[in-house]
C-alpha cells in the first residue's frame, strides 16, 4: 500500500507547531503533523497525549493557540463548514440522541453532511450487523460505535478522521472495519486514524506518527520506524563470534550456550551481517521490533530500557522532546 | 469483552462475600458521607441562600413599613383573589402584622424554593448518575440496592430539617414570636421534604434525569396552578377552596404561621413523603439499573424526509418538550379562564388599594384577564430558558459535536435552536391564550372576549423573545452561565406582580421588557415597544450567533 500521489497535491493534512493549552493544562505543544492525500496515517499515543484535541482542532471545533493547521488546503476555523462537506468524523465516545433511533441518527449525519449514500448505508448497516430499529438510548457502546461509522463511511468524502473509532467493537466488527477502509484507500480517501489498537494500525496504515505530552516524537512507515530501532539477533557460528559484540551499534551480547543473542542498530545491521558471514553462520534468528515494544519506548516516561529492543537512537530520544 | 446489542445494563454481579451480599442497604454510609462531601458547596448554597432570601425579604418589609399604621393600609391587600393567586391564603389579614405580610407574601417563594432543591438534589444523586454511568461503578462495590437512593433521601431531609431550623432560627432572632417562626420554618421544610418522595417516585419513571426533574417540576407548577384556584375561590369565599389542599404548597400554606400556627397539616407533607418515597422504593426494585420503567419501542430504520435540516433537528429535540408544555398552558388557560366570573364576583366590595394591580375597579374583567396574560408569559419564558439549558446539554453531554461536524455552521446551529424556541412561545401563548379565552367566554358569556384575551396573550411573546435572546447570548458566549437567565426571569416576575403596590421607581420597572407591551385588554398594546423589543430581541441573537463562532466547544 505505498502512496503513488505522495507528493504530487496539497497534503490532506498539514500542521506545524500547533499549541493549545485547557487553562494551566498543555495539551498540544508544537505538534507537526503531515498526512499525505490517499494515505492511512495511524495517529498513537498514549492517554492523554493530546490525539482527540488534535483531531477537534482539524475539526474546527477547537481553536488552536498557536501555530497552523491545514484540512484539504483550508484554515480548519475559518472555513469549517466547507471542509465538512469533504470529509467525516468519528469520534471515540459516541454520543446518541436517546429518542432518535440509530437508523435516523445516520440518515440525519449524512443529510446534514450534505447528502448520503442510500444503497452504501444499507450495506453497510448489514455488514456491521447494526439494527437501525433501535432508540439511540438503547444501543450498547459498541453499537453507538457503529453507527458513527456507519453515517462516516457512507458518505462520499475525501478525508475520514476517525478517533479511535473501533473502541468497543468486537472482533469481528473489527475485521469488517479494516476491510470498510481499505475499500476508503481504493476509493482515493485519505484516513487519520487514532487508536489504541495496535494490530489494526499496523496492518491498515501507511505511515505513523506517535505523538507524547502533545507533540509528534516519531513520524514515518512502520518500516522507517523499525529502522530507528534495534532487532535482537541470536547466531551460532562455527569461529567464535567474539568481535562481533565490539562491533559498533552492538549492544547486550552474551552467551547462551552456543548461541549468541545480541541487539544491533537499525543502522549497524548490514556490517554485522558482513562480519557475521564470514565467521560461518549456522544458524540465525532475527527478529524485528514489534509495533507495540516500538510505542512502549515511547509511551513511558522514562527510556524503558528493559523493554524488547532498547534504543539506538539518542538523538530521537523521547526524554528530549519531553517537556 | 462481548458487544453484542445488549439493551439494558444490568447490575455488575456483587463480588460481595455472602454475609454482606443481599443487604439493600450496603454502603449507605458512605455513600452518604460521599454525597455530602460531592455536595458541600451546593448543600449551604441552597440552604443559606433560601435563609439569606428571607432575612432580604424581612428587611425590605421592615424598611417599607417602618409603622404598622402603613402596613395597615396594605392589609386588605392579603385577602383577595388576585393576591390569592400570587401569594397564597392570606392569613390573619384583618389584623396584620409584620411577620404575618412577611410569610403571607413571600412565603409560598420560599416554599417553591425549598421544592426544587429537593427534587434537583434527589435526581442529582439518583437519576443523573444512572445515566452517565457513574451509579453501575458504585453499585458494582459494596453497595445495596437500595443504598444510593436511600443515601440521597437522607441528604435532602438533612438540607430540609436544616432549612427549616435556620429559617425557625433567623425569624425568631429577629424577634418575631418563637412558636410561629418556627411553624413557617417547618411548613418549608415539609414542602421540600414532599418533593424529596416525589422526585424518588419521578426518577424511577424514566431513564433520563432531566426528564424526570421535569415531571417533579411540572407536578410543582401544576400545584402552583391548582392551589392559587384554591385561594382565589378562598379569598372570595366560593366553594373550591378544597383545592388548594391537593398540593404540597397549600398544605404548608395551610400551617397559617403566625395566625393559627397548625402542625397537623405538615403531617400531610410527612405522609406525602412516606408514601412517594416508598413507591418509589417499590418502583425501583421493579427495573434494572439505569433503565426507566417504560420499556423503549422500536422506531423507524430511515429517518423521515424532513428532518435534513438543523432547523428540524432542533425541532426534533424539542418536540415532546412542546407537546408537554401546550397541553399544561392549555388546561392552566382554561381552569384560569373559566375562574373569570367567579372573580369578579369576589371583587363585589374590594377595597380600592387592591385594585391598583388591575387598572381599577372599572377595569376588574379586563384587568384579571390582563394579568393573567402576563402570568402565561412568565410560564412560558420558563420554557424558553429550559430550552436553552437543553441546547446546553446537548453540548455537554457530546450530541452537538457530530452536529458541529457536520456541514452545519455554528450560527446554523444556535439560530436554528433559538428559532425552534422563539416559535414555540409563540404557540406557547396561543395554546394558553385559547384556553384562557374559551374559558373566560364561556364563564362570562361574553363572546366578544375571546380575541382580546387571545391577542393579549400572544402580544407578550416579544418580551419572552428578549428574556430567549439574553440565555442565547449567554449560552453563545459562555455556556456555564446560561442559569443566570434566571435572574432575568425573577426580576421581571417581582416587577410584573409586586411592583406595582410597592411604588418601585419607574426606571427599575421599565427595565424588565415586560413592562412595555401592556396587559391587553386593560391596557393598551403598545405596537412600538413590540416592534422596539422585537429589534433588541433580534440584535441580541444576532450578537449570540457571531459570538458562538469564537468559542470552544465544550468537549469531553
Ligand atoms: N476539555 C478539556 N478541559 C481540560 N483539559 C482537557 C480537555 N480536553 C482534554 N484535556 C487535556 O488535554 C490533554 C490531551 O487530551 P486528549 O483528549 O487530546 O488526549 P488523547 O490523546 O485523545 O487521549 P486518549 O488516548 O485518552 O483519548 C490531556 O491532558 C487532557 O487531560
Ligand atoms: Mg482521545
């Protein structure tokens, strides 16, 4: 799922050095973010790391206190009701009116949206297995969940901003909502998509950014990301492999019986490999970070050191950016 | 963690051992400390306030009637039926007294007073935690079934008893006799304890807080309504004085402080609260955590055509509220209306001072239905306000987000809500109105009545527009203060029914906009304050709409 339009237009999203502050409280602290037309860019962090109020700002339901946003090539505040029409949110904690039934909950988002696809909404209420019937004070959180996702996919709109949209979903539902945006990417949408759930960012989006007490800490493909990090090799080899652990961006090796287990630097690898060939491999298992040891250096407070991988990368350290 | 529709949240499974388990009361203790300490400032808010309320009242009394010779002349004042309507029986007129005028006039405020404290802090604790969730944590503790409203019935009768001692207190302090100081504390304690039953059996009967307060509410107007029939049929010796012994109100009313300074009517108020409480204890063991008792139907999988809009929307929202609220003012107009004849026969041999507030003796029929106008524009101003606290809500509790992000501007939205309002007391005043003049035709007989009352009711609505345009504004501009509208609502009421036998200056008159329009048909309608108030109206809205554009919106 690489980005052939990269590049080429305005980005759907462009922010640089957003500020908002809730009274004493620091929300956003010159936050950048960039999100390229046709892309899914999977937005994490941890709780309270200032997602939602990113995305209200982009919404125009917020006015930020310094720096810019750009929606689609707009000022978000300014032009709010136009940039609407061309894109869709969901939030993360969905609100119902208690007496509309879900059904008319969704025909009246998409009416005032400016315009609903009828036959998409049918089928998207049946893939969802949403039973529109019901009072909106009689959904479960679950299927709050999909009502919003159901008025936010039926639309034809350019940007989906989607906070944590599958809170509540199971996983079934779950399966059905990747498979809804892939079919947005094929379509030409572009998706922000804040969420907690790892897998499903790691299997629906392009790039990444991870944001941490209100400012973007890493941004990239998960593959640029894991570059950043260290992969935990164990060999054994038939010369003793000793240099090796001096090598530079080699870090935690020790014996374990006759294999070797060490961590290398993204940026290391490739003269490990060379040494490591010419020692005689026997035998090689390396394995990449995953996303979530990936976000766990970041979401702590301190470089969690004892985490999977720990970091090759000084210069990117969170504990730099953290205020 | 499934999520499967499950339509109502059941009570978490008690992780309790099983010699606690199965106790309704669990945890009451705590709970009740919790709610006091949650309550803290609320809990002295209402009770000073209603003491400190009092204490103004005596002192303004004691500064306009500093003899008893000019008491005197507002004696007979206490005994007719228009001041039966406003103020209540009027015990003891023919040989007034300071502290009888005091709780004779002002008294039945401090009751109404007392009654919504109650029934706002019982749904507060009850109700409103329900439905944000917060009760199914407590409840899955070490809590009983019956602990949470238990918890919250013991906070309200511990603010009544304080109510009624600081009131008792501060009266008797002043100097006034000891026992019926004590009586008129008592008799507004009771009332509030009354409300605290009747707003348990209220919070059982829906899922929603507000619409449960709303029901407490309308059984409390529906009794201010009921009793001043009673006390006009009182005050000109007809038969229905019975009535006003259908409400809480009247039977604090009925313990005459001061006068006969009786006990045994409160006794009613004590057994209206047994028995509401315990329905409403029945009623709750009947249904699940937060669920109401009425069962949600299914609706429609499409919304109908019509509502694309925001203006339909904020008609959706509002609807029920109207429906509600057109039926109540329809029958009030109606009870009032058909009252008229039995008025004016009660004012055959009225003292003149009391008529000031008609206009005149010649004046009497015109003069009553012009008052009543007036009384059906303050009603309906309590409507316009509530709707601009429900707009408020919908911001609160999440709902207007979507709305927001969706192709709706804010002035789209706020204009779109303050229009559904601002016609809504339009009709309002026309479903009173009409009830107000079938009744009085009929009961006259004079047909020719029936469009003036119609017209004198309607013609109020661009005050009640200005009073809407002032919470819009607020709400606009910031949200959390929407309830001073209020303050607007209780000065415009003293002005309109007090001010004119207590020779306010004209400049403190002329503030309220509803001195402008006249009391049609005894007054002349003033077609340039309507058109003059009508323009303020609107430049405040307009004013409302550009101020909303650069707020935040209150999000979670
Ligand atoms: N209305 C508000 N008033 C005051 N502070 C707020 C408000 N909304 C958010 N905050 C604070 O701003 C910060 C960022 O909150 P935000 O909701 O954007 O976080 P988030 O990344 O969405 O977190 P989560 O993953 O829990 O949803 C938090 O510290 C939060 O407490
Ligand atoms: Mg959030």
């Amino acid at each position: 799922m690489t980005n052939a339009k990269q590049g080429t237009a305005v980005p759907a999203i462009q922010i640089s050095g957003l500020r908002k502050r809730y009274g004493s409280v620091t929300a956003l602290d010159g936050l950048d973010l960039r999100v390229e037309q046709g892309e899914v860019h999977g937005f994490l962090g941890p709780n309270g790391a200032g997602k939602s109020t990113t995305i209200r700002i982009l919404l125009g339901l917020l006015r930020a206190d310094g720096g810019e946003a750009r929606v689609l090539g707009a000022d978000p505040w300014a032009s709010a009701v136009g940039l609407h029409r061309r894109l869709a949110y969901v939030p993360g904690d969905v609100e119902l009116w208690p007496n509309l039934t879900g059904g008319e909950a969704i025909d009246l988002l998409g009416r005032l949206r400016g315009g609903i696809n009828r036959a998409r909404r049918d089928e998207l209420c049946d893939r969802f297995d949403l039973d529109p019937r019901k009072k909106g004070r009689t959904y479960s959180k679950g299927n709050r969940q999909k009502v919003a996702l159901i008025a936010a996919l039926a639309s034809d709109v350019e940007l989906l901003l989607l906070d944590e949209p599958t809170a509540g979903l199971d996983p079934l539902m779950e399966a059905v909502f990747q498979s809804c945006i892939r079919e947005a990417t094929a379509a030409g949408r572009t998706v922000l998509l804040s969420s907690h759930i790892l897998a499903q960012v790691e299997v629906l989006a392009d790039r990444i950014s991870i944001i941490r007490k209100g400012s973007v800490v890493e941004s990239g493909s998960l593959r640029e990301l894991r570059h950043l990090t260290r992969t935990s090799v164990s060999v054994m080899t038939e010369h003793p492999a000793d240099a090796i652990t001096s090598l530079p961006g080699v870090h935690e090796a020790h014996h374990d019986g006759e294999q070797l287990t060490f961590d290398v630097d993204g940026e290391a690898m490739p003269v490990v490999m060379r040494e490591l060939a010419s020692l005689g491999v026997t035998g090689l298992t390396a394995t990449p970070p995953t996303l979530e040891q990936l976000l766990l250096r970041h979401y702590g407070d301190e470089l969690a050191a004892g985490v999977g991988n720990g970091n090759g990368n000084g210069s990117k350290a969170p504990a730099g950016v953290a205020r | 963690m499934s999520t499967t529709a499950v339509p109502t949240r059941r009570p978490s499974p008690s992780p309790l051992p099983a010699r606690l388990d199965g106790h309704p009361l669990a945890g009451f203790r705590s709970l009740f400390r919790f709610m006091l300490r949650r309550d803290r400032i609320r809990f002295f808010g209402w009770t000073l306030g209603l003491t400190l309320l009092l204490a103004y009242f005596a002192n303004v009394l004691q500064v306009v009637f500093p003899t008893a010779e000019d008491l005197q002349a507002f004696a007979a004042f206490s005994a007719n039926p228009a001041a039966a309507l406003l103020m209540g029986p009027g015990f003891g007129s023919e040989a007034i007294t300071l502290e009888r005028f005091l709780v004779g006039t002002y008294g039945m405020y401090l009751i109404i007073g007392a009654s919504l404290m109650n029934i706002l802090t019982v749904t507060r604790h009850t109700r409103v935690e329900e439905q944000s969730g917060r009760a199914e944590l407590v409840r899955a503790n070490v809590v009983g079934r019956y602990a949470p409203l238990t918890a919250a019935l013991a906070v309200a009768v511990l603010m009544d008893l304080v109510v009624a001692i600081l009131m008792g207190g501060m009266l008797a302090g002043m100097g006034f006799d000891a026992g019926g100081s004590i009586v008129f504390g008592a008799s507004v304690g009771a009332a509030g304890l009354a409300f605290a039953g009747i707003a348990a059996t209220c919070v059982q009967l829906t899922e929603f807080s507000r619409t449960a307060a709303g029901i407490a509410g309308a059984v409390l107007g529906g009794g201010f309504l009921l009793r001043g029939l009673g006390d006009m049929s009182a005050a000109q010796g007809g038969g229905l004085d019975w009535i006003s012994w259908l409400t809480p109100i009247g039977w604090s009313q009925q313990a005459a402080p001061y006068v006969h300074d009786r006990w045994w009517p409160l006794a009613i108020s004590v057994a209206c609260f047994v028995v509401c409480a315990g329905l409403g204890y029945a009623l709750s063991a009947r249904r699940d955590l937060a669920a109401g008792l009425v069962a949600a139907r299914r609706g429609s999988a499409y919304a109908p055509s019509w509502l694309s809009s925001p203006f339909a929307l904020a008609f959706r929202l509002q609807r029920a509220s109207l429906v509600g609220w057109s039926l109540s003012l329809f029958a009030a107009g109606l009870a009032y209306g058909g009252f008229t004849q039995a008025m004016i026969d009660g004012f055959a041999d009225a003292p003149p001072e009391l008529l000031v507030l008609f206009g005149g003796e010649e004046n009497l029929l015109t003069g009553y239905l012009g008052l009543m106008g007036l009384m059906f524009a303050m009603f309906t101003t309590v409507f316009a306000i509530l709707a601009m606290q429900s707009l408020r809500s919908e911001e609160f509790d999440g709902r207007t987000e979507p709305v927001l992000a969706t192709a709706v501007s804010r002035p789209a939205w706020l204009g779109s809500w303050t229009a559904v309002t601002a016609l809504g007391v339009v009709w309002l005043l026309f479903a009173a109105g009409l009830g107000e003049a079938i009744g009085a035709a009929a009961s006259t007989g004079e047909g020719e009545l029936f469009n003036d009352v119609l017209l004198g009711h309607v013609a109020h609505a661009p005050a009640v527009w200005t009073t809407l345009a002032m919470a819009a504004l607020l709400y606009a501009v910031t949200p959390r203060l929407v309830p001073l509208a209020w303050a607007v609502f209780g000065y415009a009421f003293l002005i309109g029914f007090f001010g004119p036998m207590l020779d306010v200056p004209d400049a403190v008159v002329q503030a309220s906009p509803y001195e402008h329009i006249g009391e049609y048909p005894s007054e002349d309608l003033s077609v340039t304050a309507m058109l003059v108030l009508t323009a303020i109206a609107a430049g405040i809205t307009a004013a409302a709409l550009a101020g909303f554009r650069h707020r935040d919106l209150v999000t979670a």
